[in-house]
C-alpha cells in the first residue's frame, strides 16, 4: 500500500493536489493523510477561546473535504491531522516520522495560510525532507500521466533506491519516459548514470545549458513537448544546486506548468 501525505488548506488548489494524489495509484492500495496547519500566524496573546474556534472551523472543513473526498474515492483509505506549527517543520517531520512514499502539495492556496503553498514554503519542504514530493502547480487540470520528463546533470546517480518512486509511477502508468540532460559541458555520454532505469526504454535527449539558461532549457523543453510529470533528484549540488544558482530561485524553479517530482540523492 502506498501512503501519501498531503498538506491542504482547504481552498480549491489543495484539492486540487489532493485529488492528483488520489490519481496516482490504485485507490485500493493507496493511504492518504490530509494535514491541516492552523494558526500559524498566533501569538502570545492570542486567546485559547480563539484557538478552539481555529480547531473547531479547521475540524468542520476537514469533515465537509473527507466526505467529498470519500464519496469521489471510495477505496482509499483517509487519515486526518491538524497541527498548529510551522508548515516547513511540520510537513517534513510527520513525513519523515511517518513512513510515508509521497508529500504531495499545490503550489498557492488562497486562504490564510496560503503560505503553506507558496514555492517559498514548498522549496523549504523540498530541501528538508527525505521523502519524495511532488509539488502540483496552481489550477493543474489533472490528466493521464503518459509522458515524464527525468532532467538530470552530469551528477552520477549511483544509488538505484533514489529512482524507486520515478520507476512506480512509470510503470503504473505506463509513461514514456524521457531523459533529459542538460550538461554545462554538452557531453553526449550520460546513460551510464541512468543505467537503472534502461528496462522502461527510455529516450533520450541532451542539450546544453549554463547558469540562468539551464531553467530556461528546462521550461522551454516543457511547454514545447506534451509533458505529464517533470521529475528531479536534489544531490544537493550539481543540476539542482545550478537550478537555483543566481537569480534562479527556488520559487521560480517551481513556476512550473506540470507538477515536479523532487528525489532526494
């Protein structure tokens, strides 16, 4: 069974993101818990009589969304928590406490914590966790995921385990697989750093790209092919440390059209 956390704030986008959680695996083998992060903005003199009517509306919109969420997915299990902590800390601790495959979550929500779904917060949840997360983008009109784009550096990645969650979503949907790589040098040569993933019959395409052209290449590659899933290995240097050098922020990394799987090395 896979078991996938997601962070939602009640507004259309984290349903939304919910709802790409729920397409990702068959709903009966599938566990999804829904955090809820509450009153993150209070301070020492905000009132308890005030914190229970933030716990009592936060439990009445997580009751009104797993109803919804129950009635559209039958088969999946749903868990609920609500936290009253900060968004980074809170969703990359439970995640990594909880044995989870996946932190899913949109990118902007509308409501007072909409914090909670800017790139700024889903970056932080990106370089703190230990669990893989896909961040799906602000009004993503969900679809089959038929072709995934894998963008790598010329970073070695060693350790096959890194790629498991790449290969499940592959294989269930029986994706096209592309393998993107964007070197600073141009070399040709990089399958040997993939060679794990040669079973699922990738193609392959290189370019070349330095500094701020590298988030170009990767944007323009984008939305100049019929990509479903864009998918990332932070190594914490090399190809993502480049994404986000110079003016490249993490925020602007996740302007993105289609959601982005992030590994971690």
């Amino acid at each position: 069974m896979k078991r996938i956390l997601v962070p939602v704030d009640f507004s259309d986008t984290s349903k939304n993101a919910l709802r790409y959680a729920i397409s990702l695996f068959d709903n009966d083998q599938l566990e999804i818990t829904v955090l809820h992060i509450y009153g993150t903005q209070s301070t020492a003199l905000m009132m308890k009589s005030i914190d229970r009517i933030l716990i009592s509306d936060a439990e009445d919109h997580m009751n009104t969304l797993i109803k919804e969420m129950e009635a559209e997915a039958p088969l999946v299990v749903f868990k609920t928590k609500l936290s009253k902590n900060y968004p980074v800390s809170t969703i990359s601790e439970m995640a990594s406490r909880g044995n989870f495959d996946f932190i899913v979550m949109g990118t902007k929500g509308v409501s007072g914590l909409k914090e909670v779904f800017m790139g700024s917060v889903a970056g932080g949840v990106v370089s703190k966790s230990i669990v893989p997360v896909i961040v799906v983008p602000l009004d993503y009109e969900l679809k089959a995921i038929k072709n995934v784009v894998f963008a790598i550096g010329d970073d070695s990645i060693d350790d096959i385990a890194v790629l498991k969650s790449l290969r499940d979503i592959v294989e269930l949907h029986n994706s096209h697989l592309e393998i993107l790589h964007i070197s600073e040098n141009g070399l040709p040569d990089f399958k040997d750093t993939i060679s794990s993933l040669e079973d699922l019959n990738p193609t392959f395409t290189n370019k070349k790209a330095k500094g701020e052209d590298l988030n170009k290449q990767l944007n323009v590659h984008i939305n100049n092919n019929d990509v479903d899933l864009l998918c990332l290995v932070n190594t914490k240097k090399d190809f993502f440390d480049r994404l986000l050098s110079g003016s490249v922020t993490l925020k602007q990394t996740f302007n993105s059209p289609v959601p982005i799987l992030v590994l971690h090395k």
